[in-house]
C-alpha cells in the first residue's frame, strides 16, 4: 500500500489565485511528521512546510498553509495567491519512527506538477 | 555552513562500471539517506543511516552499497552500474526526530549506457 498518495499529477492555476494541492497517508504510528517540499525546473529540493501529527493547529508559512485532517488522513497544501514563480513539482512525505529503536524512514509521494497561468 | 554537498554533479557510465557519489554535510546531523528520483515515481529511498556506524536499507537497495564511517560522509557506491540506474539521485540529511525537516544536497544526474 502506499505510504503516501497525491492524485493529482498536474494543476493548473490562475494567477492570484489559491489553490490546494491533494495528499493522503497511511500510517499506524501515533507520532509522524508531514512535509511539502517544492521542486522547480532547475532541480533542488526545497522545503516549505511542516505539520506534527501531535499539531492541533494547522500549520501556516506565509502563503502556504497545510490543512491536517488526522481521521481522514489528508494533509493538502494550500498556495494562496499563486505567483508565476510557484510553477514547480511539489512533493507530500511522511517521516514516521520505523521501530523502538527509534530508526525512521522518509516516504514521498510521486509529486504534483503545478502550473500558473498569467 | 556550506549545508549537504554532493559530487559529482553529473556522470555517465558504461554498463559494468562501478563508481562512488559523495555526500558530505556540515550540520552534525545524525540522520542521512539517499534517494533516487525517477519520472513518475517521486523519490524512492535506496539507503539511510542513523548515524556513524549504522545503516539500513531502503525501498529500492538493490545495486548499491552504502557505508558511514563518520557523521559528515555518507558515500552510496554503485557495484556494477546498469541503465536501470540512470537516475537522479539526492543525499539529505536531518537530526534525528520525527518532526525534523531534511536538507537536501542539489543531485547527482547519473546517465548508464
């Protein structure tokens, strides 16, 4: 089964506008981490947002907030007032203890092309 | 602080061959891992380590050995290179909690023939 699930591979948005990008994860673990990362065209990973699974609030970094629903299992981000520059692949992970010794691992899901139109 | 570093920048290779990508962080980070980033699939973790002395394997490990003999190095050697890897492969590396984010390195585009 997968870790993490984004459905949709690419979005188109207008400019100026908001948009939310899907993600789902499975996992048993009551303590694990949420995190989008963005990608542009020229290759680097870049890391724009965190939320714990203790969180009762959602997590917010300027435009980008990230919508936790701990019993449906979502964690869509949400790019308000999209800029031309937000054009990128952005990736959903989940970093969850692996086991008593405390060794974990990071899943990511396979990302969502987002365009913005003028 | 020059953050996670990884050479080289691109390589091709012939099938059979064998090489070493390097990965180096500054930050004292015990957590490292490599991934391979593919068309559609999204990052697959091949390997990661804990800290020195101490790694596991990942989703995809077949095909590459890794070894950490000091917290700032992570090396991931590929035994016998095969076009099957030509790949995109990151280093990250992160303290060791649940709610750390990880830095990624900026890759290493790898072409086998």
């Amino acid at each position: 089964a997968q870790k993490i699930t984004q459905t949709q591979p690419g979005m188109f948005v207008q400019e100026k506008e908001a948009v939310t990008l899907d993600c789902t994860y499975d996992t048993s673990d009551q303590s694990y981490g949420l995190f989008w990362y963005k990608q542009p065209s020229s290759g680097e990973m870049i890391f724009l947002i965190y939320q714990g699974s203790y969180d009762e609030q959602n997590a917010t970094e300027g435009r980008y907030s990230l919508n936790f629903q701990k019993a449906r299992k979502s964690a869509n981000l949400v790019i308000s007032a999209s800029q031309l520059g937000d054009s990128a692949m952005y990736f959903c992970a989940m970093r969850e203890a692996e086991n008593s010794g405390g060794y974990q691992k990071v899943t990511f899901g396979t990302g969502t092309k987002l365009q913005v139109i003028p | 602080n020059a953050g996670v570093t990884q050479t080289p920048k691109f390589q091709v290779l012939k099938t059979g061959q064998s090489m070493t990508l390097q990965c180096a962080q500054d930050m004292n980070h015990e957590y490292m891992s490599w991934y391979r980033q593919d068309p559609g699939m999204g990052l697959r973790l091949i390997h990661y380590s804990v800290g020195a002395g101490i790694t596991d394997q990942g989703e995809v490990p077949n095909g590459y050995n890794v070894s950490r003999s000091t917290t700032e190095d992570f090396p991931l050697r590929l035994l016998s290179a095969a076009p099957s890897q030509t790949s995109v492969y990151f280093c990250a590396s992160s303290y060791g909690l649940v709610q750390e984010t990880q830095y990624f390195g900026p890759g290493t585009r790898l072409l086998v023939l």
